[in-house]
C-alpha cells in the first residue's frame, strides 16, 4: 500500500496553515513527520485521518483518492484520549467495537494486545490507577485493537522509562515487518533516525526538505574527517605541517583521542589519508562526518526542537 499526499493546502480562516505539502508513505516501512510546534504536523495527521478536510491537494491510496472506511487506520494521539475511571479491558473492547471489529474479535484481541503489553493482570483496574507509561501501553494497545494498515504515532515514547520504551520499539517493528506502514511525528530524533529511512521536515507549512535520511546528509558537505587516534596533538601537528595547504582548520580532541580536520575542498581526502598513512604515526581509523538528524532539523526547521 503506498500513501501520496501531493499539494496539500489548509487554512483556518486567514490563517494558510498547509502550503502545497507532498510526501509519501509505503507498507512495510516508518516514515518521519518532522516540523517545530505550529509547523503543519497535527493539521496533516488530521487531514489524514478525515477529522479536517483540505482546502486543495489530494491523498492518495494505491494511487486512487483515499477512503477511510476501506483502510484500517491506528492513531496513537500525544494527547491521551482513554477514559481513566473505566476498566481497561472493557474500554479497549469497546474502542474494538467503535473501529468495526465484531463482540467477538474485540473481545479476542484486546486479550491478544493486553498479553502483548504485558498488561492481562489490569484488565479489570481503572486506567487512572497505572502509571503513565502502562498508560501509554494501553493507549497504544487501543490504536493496534485492529490491526491496522496505516499506522500513525504522535510522539510515542513521550513519557516512557527505558523498559517500556524498548517494548514499544519491539512492537512497532512487529507491526512495520507485518507490513504496515507507520507515520512517526516525533521531536525525539533517536527513534527517528532507528526507524525511518525517508522524512519529510514541515517549516511553516511546507515540506523544507524531504527524502532519504541518508540522501540529505550526504547533500552536506563531506569536508570534514574524523581520525581516530591514541596520539591526537602529535597527529594533528603533523597534519597541520605536512598538509596545510589543502586544510581550512584542524584540532585535536585528547578525550576523544581523535583529530578534526576540515578540508578546502572535499576531493582533498586522498590527499589528506595518503599523509597520515606515511606519517607513521599510529592511527586507528577515519571516517568522513556527517550532520546528525537533529543537525538537519535545526537547520530546515527554522530553529531548535
């Protein structure tokens, strides 16, 4: 299943929250939904889900105008919307219901899901008596009841402790080799990067940037080499005397028993290796930096996370 959304518009009154956005998302992968608070995020998911409806653009199924009641669609909300006086497995039967499953299959797989979150034993508790992170099981244990196709995650891991956390990652990659495709909005640019292949990052309401993570780092310049070294000051005072010339600034991290160099020019690496090769100078290994993720979003974003 492959999910287009081509020239996505919106606005709120005189508000234009939606500038022409394009993206898309395939079954059996992650894809991550980037943008700073007031970016467009929360108004695409909602477009998606048929809470608003566009102004312009369309969304696109298998290449054929989407229609929701024909996909099965799991949304896991930052904001939690279970109801924390009622018993749990009797509100996840119901949503099970809500979202088309028959008395019986909501009843078999809110038992299926409760045992996946390690949670049978609070089946007949009040959600208001766990902690936020079982909480948070339930919650994504609700968005799962129907196993759905589409799957889209508002800030999962928000609140979890590390256990919960490696659960829920289980969990997800169980669902994307099942052959879902999952949507990730997300300011925790870890779990982005561990799932998502391809991004799209929202500033103002445009798509700033978008594709293959690996793609957009390797656009940067690749000019700056990272030696590894137990003898940094020594290595990079050679660097530094025997090629000066091809190095725009380099300096040693003691540390981190490393060197920085940063090159002139990045076709210069051949030159720069093929010195500290000859400088006899034990060196451990190099590799060619590049930005981090949460590099990338500073710099399309228009500001920090």
């Amino acid at each position: 299943m492959k999910i287009e959304v081509t020239k996505l518009t919106k606005s709120f009154g005189d508000k234009e929250v939606l500038r022409g956005v394009d993206f898309e998302a395939n079954s059996g992968e992650a894809f991550g939904l980037l943008g700073r608070n007031g970016a467009g995020k929360t108004t695409t998911i909602r477009i998606l889900m048929g809470v608003f409806f566009q102004d312009g653009g369309e969304i696109l199924v298998d290449g054929k105008p989407i229609k929701r009641n024909s996909i099965r669609l799991g949304y896991l909300p930052e904001e939690r919307g279970l109801y924390p006086k009622q018993k749990i497995g009797a509100q996840l039967e119901y949503f099970g219901r809500l979202r088309g499953l028959s008395k019986t299959d909501a009843k078999k797989n809110t038992a299926r899901w409760l045992e996946r979150m390690g949670m049978s034993e609070y089946a007949a508790k009040p959600l208001e008596t766990l902690s936020k992170g079982n909480q948070q099981k339930i919650q994504l244990a609700a968005t799962l009841l129907c196993d759905p196709q589409l799957i889209i995650l508002d800030e999962p891991f928000s609140g979890l402790d590390p256990v919960n956390a490696g659960l829920l990652k289980d969990v997800i990659r169980e669902m994307i080799d099942s052959g879902a495709a999952v949507i990730f909005s997300s300011h925790q640019m870890n779990y982005i990067e561990e799932f998502c292949d391809n991004i799209a990052i929202l500033n103002s309401g445009k798509i700033a940037v978008g594709g293959s993570i690996r793609e957009i780092r390797r656009s940067y310049p690749r000019n700056t080499i990272i030696l590894n070294t137990e003898k940094p000051g020594e290595l990079c005072s050679f660097v530094l005397k025997s090629s000066g010339s091809i190095i725009e600034e380099a300096f040693a991290e003691e540390k981190d028993f490393r060197v920085t160099v940063r090159l002139k020019k990045p076709s210069d690496k051949d030159k720069l290796l093929s010195a500290v090769v000859g400088s006899g100078i034990d060196t451990d290994g190099f590799i060619v930096s590049e930005p981090t993720l949460s590099d990338i979003f500073v710099s399309y974003a228009g500001g920090g996370v």
